[in-house]
C-alpha cells in the first residue's frame, strides 16, 4: 500500500512526465528551476510545509534527473541556487512586513498573521536548509 504523500508525489511526477512528453522545446532544450526538498525534515515539518507551499509534493535533486532522463533527455547543465531562494524570500517576507496595516485593513488582522505565519514557515524551511532550488537544463536526446 502506497501512503497519500506517495500517492501525491506520484501525481506530480505524471504532470511532470506530461509536460515533458508534451511541451515544444526550442531546439529540444528544456530549463527546470524549481524548489526542491535538500535536507531532512521531520514528517510534521514536511507535512506544515507542503500546506504552506499549497503543494501536494516537492521533488528533489535526484528526482528531477531521473524523470529528465526517463524522459529521454541528458542533462547539460544542473544547479543548486538555494541561496538565491533564500534571499527571494527574505525580500519577500521584508515586504509583507510592510504590507501588515494595509493587508489587516483590508482583509483582518487574522488574514495578516495566516499569512505571515505559512510564509514564515516556508522562509525557516529555506534558512534551514530543508528547502532549496534548483536548475536544470537538459536537452532532448
């Protein structure tokens, strides 16, 4: 028996494999860059950052090479640009800072603080590693 997290991540990698099979690519090139899952977490963790993310999965470094390579496609180029996740969403968290009265105006202050606390978790997952970005540019074999 499969869990739901298998179940989803399964769907993903279908949509994927989808988009793979189906996009047009100029001069068969394809360029991924995505969040990716590149340290450990705890089962709770994963799960509050999934909700936060409204993502049913996340992939990661491995996962992303094989389905490219399932897909007939060689890798030419790969990279971890975490760091500039990382300084993407502290911008962005700087400036929902900034936003607090106008959003608490005109949404509530609850709206505010459900938003300030899924990107807070989303940020931490960041700052901590648990969470990254990558780059992939493959091309079709």
């Amino acid at each position: 028996l499969w869990t739901i997290a298998e179940i989803r991540l399964r769907i993903k990698r279908f949509k994927v494999k989808k988009v793979l099979q189906t996009s047009q690519t100029q001069r068969g090139v394809i360029v991924i860059r995505s969040r990716l899952v590149t340290g450990e977490m705890a089962r709770s963790d994963r799960e509050d950052l999934l909700s936060a993310a409204a993502s049913e999965t996340m992939e990661t470094f491995d996962g992303y090479r094989a389905l490219l390579i399932d897909h007939g496609f060689s890798i030419v180029d790969e990279a971890d640009v975490s760091a500039t996740f990382v300084e993407q969403f502290d911008a962005i968290m700087a400036d929902l800072e900034t936003l607090q009265a106008s959003i608490s105006s005109q949404f509530s202050p609850r709206v505010y603080d459900i938003v300030l606390e899924k990107n807070g978790i989303i940020a931490e997952a960041f700052r901590s590693g648990a969470m990254g970005g990558g780059r992939f540019i493959a091309k079709k074999l």
